[in-house]
C-alpha cells in the first residue's frame, strides 16, 4: 500500500517479543491465527532483527498476504499479515511444507585454519574444529555445535514458559563436553574415537513456577529439542567429495 493509504486495523495482534522465527514465532503466529477468518487481519509484534527477512519467506510459502511492515515502540516492528483462505486442505499444505522443509549451511574456507559460515541471510566465523586456543579469533566446530545445543533449549524452554504464561526474568544454559580422544582428530593416534564422550549442562532459571512445573517444562523441552534429540541419536551422514 502507498503512504497515502494507510493499512487497515487488524482483528487481532499478537506480540513474538525477541522471537525469531526458528525458535517459536511462527507457532505463536499460528495460535493467533486460528480463530481469524478466512482474509482476516493479524498484526504480529517483534523486536527480532531477523523477522524482517524471515517472516516474509513464511507467508510466501504458506500463502499468507503481508500487507506492509511499519515501525512500532522502541526496537518493535509491526507486521500486518492477511490470512489465506483457509481449510483443511490449507492446513495439510502448511504441516506437509514444514515436514519436509530443509535446514541448508554452506561453509566456505578464507585462511588458514578459518572458514565462513552462510545460513540464510546469517554469517559467521569458525575457527578451527577442535581448538584448545583461548587466543583464539573465531570459535571452534564444536564450540559452535554446543552452543547451537544450549541455544536451542534455552529458547525452547523459554518460549514453553511464555505459552504456558509463566514470566521468566532470568534464564542461562552452560553446557561442557570432552572428546572421547581428541588425538584420533589430531592424527596422533588411530584407536578410539574423535566425537563428544558425553556432554554435561545445567539450566538456571529464575520464573514465576513451581519448582515441578518447570521441571515437567524443561524435560518437554528436551524431549522435543531437534538439536538435543540429533546429538542422541546416530544420523546417517551422506557428504560427498566434488572436485571443481
């Protein structure tokens, strides 16, 4: 729409805070959306950054109208998004489309022992895979890897405590592993086993729940956590050597 015709009042607003889209936006969005009619109106609320890219991508691959994008309080943007014309044909489409949707990265060398990292519209730096380096410029694979741990519960279990109204005013997760032989990567040794031996973590939370309610919360969490479940379980690997 132009600036000389302002978007319409939406019939319903929900408010995803420092959500992104990965971490349980879109299932807020979801709920809010349900009772709208068909071409009813949803204005959702964010401080994330990355909402602006994702949440357009979104509604292009359900089907979902974004009618503008316009400035709120703060840090806030407000998005108006008009919902499709819904059914439970609509629905099958959008449960099949994120059963089969693919996380993609690309990695590419720049020097040295660093390489670059490219996921959607997100880079970063990574450093050596296995580094005991604190000098070091760039954090390492597994660094990375137990962080992407630790980030994905942190979030679930926050974004499981704002749907089940609880407040959670502080929340950190520390995670620490050793390699099972960290000289089988080095090539010092052939025996044993270069992976994680077991990773270890902790959970501080301070929220407005018993301690049984958080707990019931966080092992949900766990239970449902894509990340916490891969590293449980053996995942067929099948990457190929292209010569170019």
């Amino acid at each position: 729409m132009s600036a000389e015709s302002p978007l319409p009042a939406p019939d319903a607003v929900c408010d995803g805070g420092d959500l992104d889209c990965g971490s349980g936006l879109l299932l807020i969005i979801r709920d809010a959306m349900q009772p709208l009619d068909p071409g009813g109106l949803l204005e959702v609320r964010s401080r994330e950054i990355s909402v602006v890219e994702d949440l357009p991508a979104w509604c292009r691959m359900v089907g979902h109208a974004l009618l503008g994008v316009t400035p709120g309080e703060g840090k806030y943007q407000h998005f108006l998004i008009r919902k499709k014309g819904g059914d439970d044909a609509d629905l099958a489409t959008d449960l099949e489309a994120a059963r089969s949707f693919e996380w993609r990265a690309r990695i590419r060398w720049t020097e040295g022992m660093r390489a670059r990292a490219y996921v959607r519209n997100h880079v970063w730096e990574l450093g050596q895979p296995a580094s005991f380096d604190t000098e070091d410029a760039a954090a390492s694979a597994v660094e990375h890897l137990l962080a992407a741990l630790a980030g994905c519960l942190a979030v679930g279990f926050q974004w499981r405590c704002s749907r089940a109204k609880i407040e959670v005013w502080n929340l950190e997760v520390t995670v620490r592993a050793q390699a099972q032989n960290v000289l089988v990567f080095l090539g010092i040794e052939d025996e044993g086993h270069p992976g994680l031996a077991k990773v270890v973590g902790k959970l501080y939370v301070d929220a407005d729940a018993d301690d049984a309610t958080l707990q019931a919360l966080w092992q949900e969490t766990l239970r449902r956590s894509p990340v916490a479940q891969t590293l449980r379980r053996e995942t067929p690997l099948e990457i190929e050597l292209d010569k170019v």
